[in-house]
C-alpha cells in the first residue's frame, strides 16, 4: 500500500512540474489517503500482534 502512495507522489510532482495544478492536487490527495490508510493498518496490526503474544 505504500508503493501505492509513492507512486501517487510522484504522480503529483510530476504533474505539479509539468503544471498541471489539478492533477497534481488530485494525486497528492490519494497518496494523502493511502499513506494515512497504511499507517492505520499497522498500528491496528502491531496492537493485535502484540496483544496476541501476551495471551
């Protein structure tokens, strides 16, 4: 899912660079959301595991 959210970056600098300014904030958006969504997904993960060992 990172891969995902550098791809989506570098979309948007490319695009910014390029000027084209919708299409940048567009990508920087999405690789905004999938990097907040992946950062969730493993602290959700690293509770679970955790709490899995303890038990």
């Amino acid at each position: 899912m990172l891969y995902w959210a550098a791809v989506f970056l570098v979309i948007a600098l490319v695009a910014g660079l390029i000027g084209f300014g919708g299409i940048a904030a567009a990508s920087f958006g999405f690789a905004k959301i999938i990097f907040i969504v992946a950062v969730v997904l493993f602290l959700v993960s690293a509770v679970f595991g955790m709490s899995r060992r303890q038990s």
